[in-house]
C-alpha cells in the first residue's frame, strides 16, 4: 500500500521537476515537432525528387537538420547530396 506523504512528495517533486525544466522541454517538444513536419515533407519530396535526379533520404538525421534548420537546411542537404556525387 503506499503511504500518502510518500505519493504527495512523489507528486511534488514531480511537479517542481516540471516547473524548472518547461522551459527546455518546451524546446524540445517544438524541435520535434518541426522535425515532423521535415520528415512528412521529405516524404512528399520523395514522389517529385527522383525525375529531378535528387535522393534525398526520410531518416531521423534529416529530418532533424530540417526541424533545427529549416529551408536553409533543405539547401544544405541538397547541397550535400550533390558533394557526395
């Protein structure tokens, strides 16, 4: 059974937890969600990239440059893409 001062200070620390990293976990919860909208666009991008002659790759990688970067990040990884050719 647990005791309830052991639940209510559970419950505490959990919430001062909360309360001293919402800031870095507001971060982190926005970097993944534009790294979701980089990897749906990479997908999107796999049906026009192949008569363009560009393969780029829907992987956690790129899809993190795309969420930390942006459009700039896209030209990175096409630019990349077309070093490593």
């Amino acid at each position: 059974m647990i005791r309830p001062a052991l639940l209510g200070g559970a419950l505490a620390v959990l919430l001062l937890a909360v309360l001293l990293f919402r800031r870095p976990l507001s971060a982190l919860l926005g970097l993944l969600a534009r790294s979701g909208v980089g990897m749906i666009f990479l997908w999107l991008f796999q049906g026009v990239s192949g008569p363009l002659g560009v393969q780029l790759g829907v992987n956690l990688l790129n899809g993190l440059v795309l969420g930390l970067l942006g459009a700039p990040g896209f030209a990175l990884l096409l630019m990349a893409q077309w070093a490593v050719r």
